[in-house]
C-alpha cells in the first residue's frame, strides 16, 4: 500500500497553490468561500494528499460543486487538457490484461482507485465545461456504464468544434492524448 501522507511543506505549498487557483477562478464557485473549503482540508489529510497527487499528475484540481444537504466539496480536474501525467493508459483491469501485447502502462481505473479519486463520469463532464474549454485537443476517458463496459466498450469525450462530444471507444485502447479527469469528494 502506498504511503498516503504528504510532507508538511507539501502540504503548505498545495494548500498555497488550491487557494490561488480558487480565487482566480471564482466564477466556478461564486457563493462558496475559501475558510471553510480549508477548514475541511485540514481535517481531511487524506484527502489532501489525493489532491496532492492530482496536482501532481497535471490535473490543476479546483472546486466546482458544493453540496449543502451533504456538506460535500467537489474537487475536480481543471486542467485545460486532459491531465499529462494520466494518458496513454487503457480503462481498465480487464481490458489492460486483454491486450496480447503493447500494453500501456496502466489503467484508468486502477491509477484513480491508487490516488484515492472518481473517475469523472459524461454529466460531470458537460457540467466542467460549463466553465470554459476543456480537452480541445485531447481526450479524457469517463466513467462508463457498466452495460457499455460489459460491450467491451468504455466511453470519453472532448470539445471540438464548440460542442462537448461525448464518444466510444474499445476499452482496450490507449492514447497518447487520451488521460482521464477525476473528482475528489471532500
């Protein structure tokens, strides 16, 4: 099991870097404010370091919803494209283990489960881009439901053309361009 703690420093200098992208992108949390986002944080550390790992693959991690009948913050991927340090992998176990040969490094699955997120799924997805272009030259894979999954298919989308596009795929591919956006429930 991976060690899921982070320094303090590591934690000051995330901390630092969430409030700045907060209140540089208050139009994606207009009524929400940052104390008890914080307040939260610190008494979550193991969410924080999910968070932590977000930030560290390129996600740019940054609230989007709030819940008030759960008290519950959502933290998605904002990055403009699809998170660098999570493509070129497949969506899952099966499909990773399905591949004869030229296998990607891991799944989707597998790496969202390790870093202690959800994988983003189509109404969070079109719910992101609300707040501005998303993927406009890559992809990211997206929960998919399970009578797809079971096709052998996984789903993903993107923006292109002014339009959110949410598509198919084999599961068992994989894309240089292609990562996926995860959620942190806080």
């Amino acid at each position: 099991m991976m060690n899921q703690t982070i320094t303090p420093r590591e934690s000051d200098r995330l901390i630092k870097t969430l409030k700045e992208r907060f209140e540089k992108n208050l139009m994606r949390h207009e009524s929400l404010k940052w104390e008890n986002i914080l307040e939260k944080l610190k008494s979550y550390p193991e969410k924080l370091w999910s968070l932590h790992k977000m930030e560290e693959t390129g996600g740019e991690p940054d609230v989007i919803d709030y819940d008030s009948q759960t008290d519950t913050y959502y933290f998605y991927d904002c990055s403009i494209e699809s998170p660098k340090g999570r493509r070129s992998l497949c969506y899952d176990k099966e499909a990773w283990l399905s591949r004869p040969k030229a296998k990607p490094k891991n799944n989707i699955v597998d790496v969202a489960e390790e870093m202690g997120i959800d994988i983003l799924d189509h109404i969070g997805y079109r719910r992101l881009q609300e707040f501005g272009t998303f993927d406009s030259k890559t992809s990211s894979w997206l929960k998919t439901p399970e009578r797809i999954r079971k096709l052998g298919g996984a789903i993903f989308g993107d923006y292109r053309y002014d339009e959110v596009f949410i598509y198919h795929n084999s599961a068992i591919s994989y894309y240089i361009s292609r990562g996926f956006r995860g959620v942190l429930k806080l």
